[in-house]
C-alpha cells in the first residue's frame, strides 16, 4: 500500500509510476486549511513588529537533528554573502536549539536568524503571512 494526499496523486502515482490503484490510498493532510487562510500580508507584519526593508523567512517545525534546521541555517550563511535584506524567523522547540543557536552565533548570524521559541496556533497564520 502506498499513502497519497489527494486523488491527484493517486491518479499521478498510478498512471506515471504504474502503481495499481488498489494499492493507492487516500489520507488527507491532517491539518485544517480553513485555520490557515492568508491575511493581510502588511497587517500581519506590523502585528508582529516586523520590519517592512527586510525579507521575511519563515520556517517552523520541531528542532530536532533530523529536521535538518542546520541545513537551513548554512543555507543562509551562503545567502547573507549576496544580500542582507532579509531576516530568517524559526519557530519550534526541542533539544536541538542550543546547538542551533551556538552554529547561529559561531558563524555570525544573529542578525539575519532568530530562533523564536514556539509558536501558539492563532499566530501561525500570522506569521504565514507576514512571510515572503
């Protein structure tokens, strides 16, 4: 068995993999997109005092290792090379923020990645937003 989010995927996995449809199912993402609709993307900046000169980067998730943050963060160490109008935001807890904040700083970051902690549910839509 082979888990697809939509009947699009089904139809793709069946038709361009050849996967039997019988063996494709179908579970939705389990995330209600009704919570998630866009807002006023200035609105949404100013809520969260962000600066209106800069790119916003937003990424959320729990950090941990796996997750691959690190592969972010040196991402945007080579980034900062060719511009410097943008600030990285990252949402989330877990056991891997100190070393996060440590590779941060190590590397001279601070200024453009900022580890903000969690994230409560009504504020993700927000930050959604407010990201570029």
């Amino acid at each position: 068995v082979v888990i697809v989010l939509s009947k699009y995927w089904k139809k793709l996995f069946s038709k361009e993999l050849g996967i039997p449809e019988h063996k494709l199912v179908i579970v939705p993402n389990g995330v209600d997109i009704d919570k998630f609709k866009m807002h006023n993307h200035e609105d949404c900046r100013r809520k969260l005092e962000l600066p209106s000169n800069k790119k916003i980067i937003f990424s959320l998730g729990n950090l941990i290792e796996r997750k691959g943050f690190r592969y972010l963060i040196k991402a945007l160490n080579e980034l900062v090379k060719y511009r410097r109008d943008f600030i990285c935001f990252i949402g989330g807890s877990g056991p891997d923020r100190n070393n996060l904040q440590k590779m941060i700083n190590a590397i001279g970051l601070e200024k453009y990645v900022k580890l903000i902690g969690y994230v409560p549910d009504d504020l993700l839509p927000i930050w959604m937003s407010a990201a570029d």
